[in-house]
C-alpha cells in the first residue's frame, strides 16, 4: 500500500488510575493531550473518572479533535 506520511513527535505518558495521559509534541502541528480511559468491566467507573479528569484540568474549554495527526497535516 506504501506510507502515506510520516509523524515526528515527541510523547510524555502519565497514569491516573485507569487513564492514559498522553502530551505529544507534533512536529509542524502543536502540542496535544489525549485522555485514553480503560473501561473493564466497569462502565459507569471508567466514565466518571474520564470526566473527573476533563474537569480537574479544565479541558472543556479547548476544542476536541477526532482526526489523526496526518489528517490535521497541511496538504
């Protein structure tokens, strides 16, 4: 298929409990935070420790982006 871009980042990694806290430096993007969550068998547990976190560190206010790096990349 062939590769279609490559991403130069730099990435810091924390734990909060269940959560993945990912900062990535991307190279001619920014900097980005992602909150990865692990559900197990505990749903409602998961998704109030997601939204603790979303308030704790006032992430409302930033805009949410559901595209992949390479999709934000200018063409």
């Amino acid at each position: 298929i062939g590769i279609k871009t490559t991403i130069t980042k730099e990435r810091k990694l924390w734990m909060y409990r269940n959560t993945r806290i990912h900062i990535d430096k991307v190279k001619n993007l920014g900097t980005f935070l992602e909150l990865e969550t692990s559900v197990g068998k505990d749903e409602l547990f998961a998704t109030k420790e997601y939204e603790y976190l979303i308030d704790s560190l006032s992430l409302n206010r930033f805009p949410k982006i559901t595209k992949s790096y390479s999709d934000l990349l200018p063409e």
